[in-house]
C-alpha cells in the first residue's frame, strides 16, 4: 500500500506533519461534507426503489509506464453498501481505490462520488475535497497528536472546536476507545489504533469510505473482532464503502457486493454467496476456495474423471474440460453402502483440525491424491477403504480453454 501519490504538493503548510502523512492530513482538512447523490431506480410505476450511489467508477483505465494496473474497470457502490474489491497480489487494486479516493489522477474514465463528477481525463479533483474517508493498513495516525486530537483533525466543518471535540469524542466512544482519548498513538495497540483510524475517517460524516486491507496488521482473533465492529458501524452510519482485500474470507465476510479482480480487469461481481456458488470460471471458483483438480472430455453429456463422472451437458460433446471439486464435496461412506455414481477410495492421510477433518484419499494405485473436508473428528485411519460420492453442488467443470 502506498500512501504517496503523484500530486501536487500542497498549499497548506504540513508544518510538523511526517512527509509520508502530507496527503492524509490535506485530506482531513478538507470538505467532508455530504453532497446531494444520485440516485438509482428499480422497479415500476409508483413502486420505485430509490438507493442513492456513493461511488461510481466509469471505464477507468490506468497504466504506470506503459503498462497496463487498471484496464476498463467500472463499478458502482451504493449509499449503505459494503463492497470488496479482491484479487491476487498486483492485479490493481489498490491502484483502483487510489484513483476513487484522488490519489491518483484519472488518467481514463470517469470518478463520481455522491453523484459529483470528481475525476476524468481533464478534471481532478483532490482528495481532500471528496468526502471521502480513508483508512490504510498502517493506520497513519499522526504521532505528535493525541488520540482525540487525531480524531478531531478532519472535522473542519463543526460550528466550534468545542462542538468538534464533543464530536470526536463521541465516535471515540462508539468504537469504544472514550477512554483513551487523550493517550498518544505509540502507546495503543495496534487494534486500538486501528480503531482510531477508523473513527478518525468516519468523524467528518463521509459519504464515502476507502479502506484498504485495513485489518492485515492485526493477529486473528482481534482481526474477528474488529471486523465485525467496523462493519456494523459502517452499517448503522450508512456510509459507502470500497474496501480493498486480497483475503477471500474477509470479502465474503464483510461484502454486500464481492468485485473480483485479475490482470487489471474485473471478472466478476455479485453477492458472496453467489460468487461462491456460481463461479464464472475457473480464476473465481480457485481464488474463493482449495479445489481438486482434474481434466476430461465431454461424453454423452458428462465427463469421467477419477473422482467419479459429473454432468456436463452444458458443453457440447467433445469438449477438453477442467473439473474443479471442492474438498467438502468430496463424502466418503462405507464400501456397504449405495455404487451407483461411486468410486472406491484409499486413504492416505488424515488429520484432524478440530471442527472438521483432512482425509486424503487415492482412487487408483500410484495416481493423484485429492483432499477431502469431512465433518467430525474421527476421520478413517490410513489404508482404510471407503466408497466415495460427490456432491454436486460444489463441483464445477468448465472449458479447459476458460483458463
Ligand atoms: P497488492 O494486493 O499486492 O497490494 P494490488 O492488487 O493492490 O496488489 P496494485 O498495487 O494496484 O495491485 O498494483 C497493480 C500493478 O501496478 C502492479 O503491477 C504494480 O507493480 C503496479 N504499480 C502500482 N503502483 C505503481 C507505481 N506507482 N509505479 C509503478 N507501478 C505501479
């Protein structure tokens, strides 16, 4: 994550401020104010649902020295809507939310916010004027300012700065830090910094909120924590948000709305469930879960495998395809029970890791091992032999030309 764009430097003057913070602290004392949104209709006749857009992305295009981090991305997030933006490791990401937030300038396409055009090929407005809130994953507080001092810096728009300490306090409190208010930055941990960061981006009321990977500096279980209270937060304030991940199980966690990446482009987009479920090819149905992977040609409308045969009749006949099985579609029973549509299996391995069990199993002597999920904590032992049946429901063939 970088914090640093290539903007101009600003007219105000950062005084004691690090360098690395410059861009932050312009963007707390700007404009945070709301701006009337736009809005999007559905429906018929006198039965319209309204939702108002805090984002929207247009074509955006975006190449650093030639090569291309953002290739036609559009993509829109409404007022009260949590989106993930995911993907691999430089497939664009973060350079997409830096364009929204004006970190970058728009090199191609359209940035609106609120239903203000903020960004195009000749316009840029910056940060500090886009009501915007940001929270990266090194929190960025500022070192000499007390917590509530921190949090108060954005809020230029209060009546008095007695009504903006008042204010802040009160975000301070709602993410439970009140106490902490006059404590300096180096002595919280990095939860509660975080948690500062937080209420310091949501004190100025933003329409929208950028985040980006704001929780990969924290130890799991307070990651939990935090994650379930920063998003009902953002649910009860209803602000906007685009939060950056490369973690699929935060996505599908935190998401309203999951936005795949890959090589600059987004693939798909839809609801976690849906996303899980209905993967638009392989890169999705990978990226969100472990699978087993296996090869085979379409015939009489299913594809053989040593997993057993799935149904293909949505591919003509003939067709090379990649058929991805999830370890809990994998159900192994014993050799007693139903073989139609079964395989015998060999275990190799087991290990329990608590709520649900590894059994790795072979089909064939001297063939692949493929990974299976099952409930319990007695899983068979090596050597045992079971009969094994998939569930079709999370197994998927495709194309093997879908890459
Ligand atoms: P990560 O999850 O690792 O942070 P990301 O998906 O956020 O990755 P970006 O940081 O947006 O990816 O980077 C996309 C591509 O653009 C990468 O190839 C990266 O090296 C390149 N890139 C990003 N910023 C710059 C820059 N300022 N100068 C040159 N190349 C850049």
């Amino acid at each position: 994550m970088r914090l640093a764009g290539p903007l101009p430097r600003a007219k105000r003057n950062a005084g004691a401020v690090p360098a690395e913070l410059e861009p932050l602290q312009r963007l707390s004392a700007g404009n945070c104010s709301f701006y009337g949104g736009s809005r999007r209709r559905y429906g018929r006749g006198s039965h319209w649902l309204e939702f108002m857009v805090g984002l929207r992305l247009e074509h955006i295009t975006h190449a650093f020295h030639g090569k291309v981090a953002v290739d036609d991305v559009s993509l829109e997030v409404d007022k009260g809507e949590v989106v993930c933006l995911v993907g691999p490791s430089g497939c664009g990401k973060t350079t997409t939310l830096r364009i929204a937030a004006g970190l970058e300038e728009v090199q191609s396409g359209r940035v609106t916010v609120n239903d203000r055009l903020v960004g195009d090929d000749g316009r840029h407005v910056p940060p500090e004027m886009r009501g915007v809130g940001l929270v990266f994953q090194d929190y960025a507080l500022f070192p000499h300012l007390r917590v509530l001092e921190n949090v108060a810096f954005g809020m230029t728009d209060g009546p008095s700065a007695r009504a903006r300490r008042v204010a802040a306090n009160k975000m301070l409190d709602r993410v439970g830090l009140a106490h902490l208010a006059n404590a300096f930055p180096h002595t919280l941990s990095g939860g509660e910094q975080q948690r500062v960061a937080l209420a310091r981006a949501l004190a100025p009321k933003p329409a929208l909120m950028l985040m980006d990977e704001p929780f990969s500096g924290l130890d799991i279980g307070l990651r939990d924590r935090i994650r379930d209270d920063t998003l009902s937060l953002l649910k009860e304030l209803g602000t906007a948000t685009l939060l950056v991940t490369h973690d699929p199980e935060e996505a599908m966690r935190m998401a309203d709305r999951i936005a795949l990446m890959r090589e600059g482009r987004l693939v798909q987009e839809g609801a976690p469930d849906r996303v899980y479920r209905e993967p638009d090819g392989p890169f999705c149905c990978t990226f969100f879960s472990k699978v087993n992977s296996l090869k085979g040609i379409v015939e009489n409308g299913s594809v053989r495998t040593q997993l057993g045969r799935l149904e293909a009749d949505h591919l003509s006949e003939g067709t090379a395809t990649q058929v991805l099985v999830r370890p809990e579609a994998i159900q192994l029973g014993d050799l007693g029970g139903p073989e139609s549509d079964s395989v015998i299996a060999t275990v190799v391995e087991s290990r329990v890791l608590g709520p649900y069990s590894l059994v790795y199993v072979r089909t064939e002597v001297g063939g692949p091992v493929f990974e299976a999920r099952v409930t319990g904590t007695h899983p068979p032992k090596p050597d045992a032999k079971c009969r094994l049946t998939l569930d079709s429901s999370q197994t998927f063939v495709f194309p093997l030309s879908s890459g």
